[in-house]
C-alpha cells in the first residue's frame, strides 16, 4: 500500500507523455537551414582570360542552395580587392558581413562598410551592394567620403565597381569651388 501513491504519479507521468511524430520533429528541425558548404579562412581568386579581376579572403563563408537559389553568406570579416587589367590594385572593399546572390551576380556587403579607390578616397557607409554584372556599386544609406580636398557627406551613392567615379545622391557639407578666373 505504501507504494501505491508513488506508482499512480509514475504511471500518470508516464501516460501524461505523448511522444513526437516523425514528421513533426522533422519539421521542427528544418525550420533552420544549414548551408550546404561551410568554408573558415578562405582565399578566392576570380578570374577572366588568366588575369585576375578580383579576390575575396574571408572568415567565413556559408554556402546555400535552395530549390530556387543559390547563395553564400560571409560572416567575421571579408576583403574584397579589385585588380586592373594589368594586374594593379584598384580597389579595396571590407565589411563584417555580407550577402552573396549567385543568380544575379549581386554581392551586399553589410557593417562597418569601407572602400578605398586607388586615389586613396575612402567610402564609408553601412550597407553597399556590388553588381558584378554591371559593374557597379551603390547605396541608399549614409555616406562619408573622405580625400584629399575634405570629407563629404550624403544619402545615397551610385559609382563603378572600383569607386573611382561616383555621385550621391543627397549630398551635405561644406564645398569649396574654385573661382575661374
């Protein structure tokens, strides 16, 4: 008889328990995608004709495939440098994060944004998206410009893929301009 209390609460804990559909826990356990590939300290060269165009050293990179899409996602830091035909440095873009869209060729590189063109002007925003395919880089965020003449500032910017031609958006600041005369 001493023992009856105890086995009630047993048997009703045991009998309390349902136990989890397959399906159920599967569900539950797709619902965060793991990548495909998982890279740590990677060095990619891209290339064209044997020239080098770019290269991309990076923390992390976490590759995706979905049935529509594939995708990478840079974590902990990248470097992306550019390279003239003739093999010279002429750009150099860093973030903390960023995106990678293989299908439309678009990279959107996210925190702490810097980019320094060969002229040593150095874009600084937090949010950049480069389009491989067209060549151009732009955004829609803040912007600093810094160089030689002073700093300027603005919303928005739109330039070629090493940041040597450029135009924001909404510029603010102090200009200065020089009197013809």
């Amino acid at each position: 008889m001493r023992f009856t209390p105890v086995a009630i609460i047993v048997a009703g804990v045991f009998f309390s328990c349902q136990s989890n559909e397959l399906k159920e826990v599967l569900e539950y356990s797709a619902q965060e995608e793991l990548p495909a590939r998982s890279t740590a300290n990677v060095l990619y060269t891209y290339t064209d004709s044997g020239m080098v165009n770019n290269t991309l050293r990076a923390a992390k990179v976490d590759q995706f495939s979905t049935e529509d899409s594939t995708y990478s996602v840079i974590t902990g830091g990248f470097e992306l440098k550019f390279f003239t035909s003739s093999g010279e440095l002429d750009g150099k873009l860093t973030a903390i994060n960023a995106y990678l869209y293989d299908q439309n060729s678009l990279m959107v590189a996210r925190d702490s944004v810097v980019f320094v063109n060969r002229d040593n002007e150095v874009l600084k925003t937090e949010e950049l998206i480069w389009v491989q395919d067209s060549a151009i880089v732009y955004t829609d965020k803040f912007v600093t410009i810094e160089r030689d003449a002073g700093v300027i500032y603005g919303k928005g910017l739109r330039a070629n893929e090493n940041f040597t031609n450029y135009d924001i958006t909404q510029p603010q600041g102090d200009f200065y301009i020089e009197d013809e005369q």
